[in-house]
C-alpha cells in the first residue's frame, strides 16, 4: 500500500505540487510497490535513524522522500531539489 502524508495531499489540493508530477510519482510507487525491485527507478538510501531507513526517488527536478516498512510505501515529502533536501540538513 502506497501512503502519502497530508502535506503531500494539501501540497496537491492548493497546487503547489502539479497534479502530472504527483502522477508520475504515483506510477514509479504502484511499480515499486507491484515489482519490490528499488532498481527500477533512480533510487538512493539516505541517512537512516534507528527506527527507519529513508530513500529518495529522482523524477526531473523533483524528489520523493520516503521510507518502507512492512512492504507498504510511506511518502513523506515531494518537492522541489532545492526545497526538499532541507529538512535532511
């Protein structure tokens, strides 16, 4: 199952994340989720916390934040290069 968080939803809503750029992103997350194969799409790991294991998925100039428990997707964040590495400083 694919979980986005409300900040993606409201970002979505108000259209400060265009709707064909949440549809990509929502396409590579049913092809993870379908497949399980992280290989698929440009993915990579970043700084984990005990808890959790976070990863970044590339599409043009935006990128997914999100993390994987119990083969369910948690999207945590979709946003602009610039804007969304912030939070991981």
């Amino acid at each position: 199952m694919i979980q986005y968080e409300n900040e993606v939803k409201k970002a979505v809503k108000k259209g400060m994340l265009p709707k064909e750029i949440f549809a990509r992103f929502n396409n590579a997350f049913i092809a993870l989720e379908t497949t399980g194969d992280l290989g698929l799409f440009d993915i990579k790991k970043l700084k984990s916390s005990e808890k959790r294991t976070y990863y970044r998925l590339r599409k043009s100039k935006y990128r997914a934040i999100f993390y994987i428990e119990n083969n369910d997707y948690y999207v945590i964040s979709i946003e602009k290069r610039e804007e969304v590495y912030r939070q991981w400083e």
